[in-house]
C-alpha cells in the first residue's frame, strides 16, 4: 500500500518528536563531562556546518540580507539555548522541565502582540491551565523553584521570540538554509560566552564524546533535516499537534533511563500544561480529528 504524503509526514514528525526527546537524555549525559556552555554551543555549530554542507546552495542564494535576516533569529535562538541547557544542567527534574520549556508554544501568540498579531481566544484560554499547571507544579512538596527551572521559564519565552522570527524569515528563505544559519549563530553566541564564563578541557571520558556526537549528528542534523522534509509533506496543523508530544517522550525516556518519578501534583501538573498546548492549538487539533473521522 502507498503512503500518501500526510502520512508520510505525520510518522516523520512523530520520529522527529522522538529525536528531540532523545536529543534531552544525550545532553543530560554529556554534561557530566563537558561545561554546559561549551556543549551547546560545539554542539550546534557543528550541527550547522553539517546542515550547511547539505544546503550550500540556497545559502549561496541568501544574499547579505537573507543572512543578516536569518542571524537575527540564530541570536535569539542562541540565546534561548543558553538558559535551555543550563536549565537542563542544574535543574532536578528533566521531564517537569519539557513541560516548562514546552509553555515556548503557549507563549508564541501572546509575544505575537508585540509583532502586530492578534492571539486566537484558544490562547487565551489555554492560559489559565498553563497557569494552573505551573501553580500545581509549585504547590508541590518535592518541587522546587531553583535556578534550573527559572532557565526553563526564560529559554520557554526567548523560543516564543524566536519563532516569531522565524516565522518571518522562512518566507524568504529556504528551510535548510535558515536552519544551518541559526545552528551555527547559535554556536557563535554560546562559545564566546563559555569562553569567558566556563574553563574549556577534552579530558573526559570517551563515553561522553558518543553523547557529545549522538546529540549533533542524531539530536541535531538529522532531527532538523527530517523536520524539514516533513513539513514540506503535509499541513503546519498536523505538524502543530503532533510536535507537542515532545515533552511526553522526553518524560518518558527520563523516567526509564534515569528512573525519574513524578508525584501526584506533579503529574497532574504536567498534564495541565498538556491540556494547555492542545488548546493553544485547539484549530489544528480539530482539523486533525475531521480528517480522521472521515
């Protein structure tokens, strides 16, 4: 039987959601032996220059304007990245922290007001349960609000800018030509950083490079090409709702590789923020269950 191009790309995103999930367990164990700065920021670098490889003819067709156009979303990406990672280094709990940094999505239409846009009232109304989520998050007697999970908030709202960004850049853009310049930006904002904040060493184990190299070549390249093909297959709706399965893989995985548990309120704060993002998408949720019904 032939696969017709939305299912095509709706098992590609759903490998893709896998891989970004992945791509939390891979950096997790390399920053037990890399500073988290450096990582990021090796790591994104390379990633680009691979992505770079592959598209350097429509780099080729930026232009000056193209490229300055697509820098300006790598800094803010970077940047993102930066409060991700060191999130992802000091906080306790790796699957309440995708359900943080996943509040990013919620996020986009209200930092869309700055930009001109006018929210849909499903993001108003997704609001009060990501708030509710966070509120069952804090009331929790094992959770605790430290500097990790503030990380999260903060890469959580430089994402919502970002893809505002990015949403204006990929107009005038080739998908891979924009990803490779935003990874790279992306290096080139957290390795000056590291540089000054951070004391560089190689000596670590070789099991750590595997990580360091699964999380470009695996969690990185592979997962931003992928995504890439897979949006030019099928609908933003469908890719919208299936790309919020994120933060449930990556709990998941967490629970199994780094026997992680959540409490009641935990739970339940997780699944409000669920409940968040699929309201915040709540057009695309429909239009997915129509064609399924059908």
């Amino acid at each position: 039987m032939k696969l017709t191009n939305a299912t095509k790309s709706d098992c590609i995103l759903v490998c893709v959601t896998l891989l970004a999930a992945a791509g939390w367990i891979f950096s997790k164990e390399a920053l037990f032996g890399l500073p988290p700065l450096l990582f990021i920021g090796s790591r994104f670098l390379i990633a680009g220059l691979v992505l770079a490889a592959f598209g350097w003819k429509p780099l080729m067709a930026l232009g000056r304007r193209g490229l300055l156009r697509t820098a300006l979303v790598g800094v803010s990406f970077g940047f993102a990245m930066i409060f991700w990672i060191l999130g992802l280094n000091y906080a306790n709990h790796i699957g309440v922290g995708a359900f943080i940094t996943s509040l990013g999505v919620i996020l986009v239409p209200v930092v869309a007001l700055f930009f001109g846009d006018k929210p849909t009232k499903a993001v108003w109304m997704s609001l009060p349960f990501a708030l509710a989520g966070l509120a069952a998050l804090s009331l929790d007697s094992h959770f605790v609000i430290g500097f990790g999970e503030v990380a999260f908030l903060l890469a959580a709202a430089l994402f919502a800018v970002t893809f505002n960004l990015n949403s204006r850049a990929a107009a005038k853009t080739s998908p891979v030509a924009l990803a490779a310049v935003q990874l790279v930006v992306v290096g080139l904002v957290a390795l000056p950083v590291s540089f000054v904040l951070e004391t560089w060493t190689l000596d670590v184990a070789n099991s750590i490079w595997w990580w360091f190299f699964a999380s470009i070549f695996i969690a990185t390249s592979l997962r931003f090409f992928m995504q890439t093909w897979a949006q030019s297959l099928s609908s933003a709706s469908n890719a919208a709702v299936i790309m919020t399965l994120e933060p449930v893989w990556t709990a998941m995985l967490a629970a199994v590789w780094f026997s992680e548990t959540m409490s009641g309120m935990q739970l339940l704060g997780c699944m409000l923020i669920f409940s968040a993002l699929l309201v915040s998408r709540w057009r695309s949720v429909r239009q997915v269950l129509r064609a399924l019904c059908k």
